[in-house]
C-alpha cells in the first residue's frame, strides 16, 4: 500500500504543476522532469511581474513537451496573458488559439475573463 502511495504521488509531482493547489502549497518544486519544473518557474515568474523570464521558461516548458495537456494550455494561456498585457494582441490571439486547440473547453475564470486586455481576445475566440 505505500509503494503504491508513494507512486501515486510521484505522479502527481511529476504532474500537474500549474494547478494552483500545488503551487500554493509548494509541492511544484518537487516535479521531477525539466518541463514541469520550467512551468512552475515561469509561472511564478509570470506572478513576479517578470516578463521576460517568465516567457522563457513558459517556452521551454512547452519545448520540453509538458506531460499534461492542462499544463500545455495553462502555458500557452500564460504566455497569451503577457502578449496581450504588453499590447502585442496578434501574439495573445495565437497563444490563445494554440489552448483551445489543445483544450476546445477551455476557459478563462471570472476574474480572467473580465481583464481589459486580454478578456475580449479571448472572447473573440470563443
């Protein structure tokens, strides 16, 4: 029972490194392969208000091939956010389209959906 414990929370920190329940609780830092790790940086980095560095480890993340298509679209949305924040709206519109791609259901929460800049690109996708 505890190998199988063990394994299943392996798993999860091997995944699912964008949902905020690991993040908030820091159980992110424990993903074992680079592109999770480089989610969960360039996340935080994103939280920091740096751009730049966020972009680059959102980019290898998705380089790296994320194991989860939640994280891919969760990088993708992250990299459309800081497009869109920095008024380069034909570069949000694509990171935006490359989620839905992914994920036809995704969607933004309230509060996201609601952004001046980047709430009505998405909703044009929609």
């Amino acid at each position: 029972m505890k190998q199988i414990s063990a394994l299943i929370c392996a798993v999860l920190l091997m995944t699912a490194c964008a949902t905020p329940v690991m993040r908030d609780a820091g159980l992110d830092r424990f993903a074992l392969r680079k592109a999770e790790k480089d989610l969960s940086l360039g996340i935080r980095a994103y939280e920091d208000g740096d751009y730049k560095n966020s972009t680059r480890l959102l980019q290898s993340a998705l380089g790296a091939d994320l194991f989860l298509t939640s994280d891919k679209v969760a990088a993708h949305k992250y990299l459309a956010f800081m497009h869109c924040a920095q008024s380069r709206e034909k570069a949000c519109r694509e990171e935006f389209r490359k989620a839905l791609v992914l994920n036809p259901d995704f969607q933004l929460t309230p509060a996201e959906s609601g952004h001046p800049s980047w709430g009505p690109v998405f909703k044009s996708l929609k």
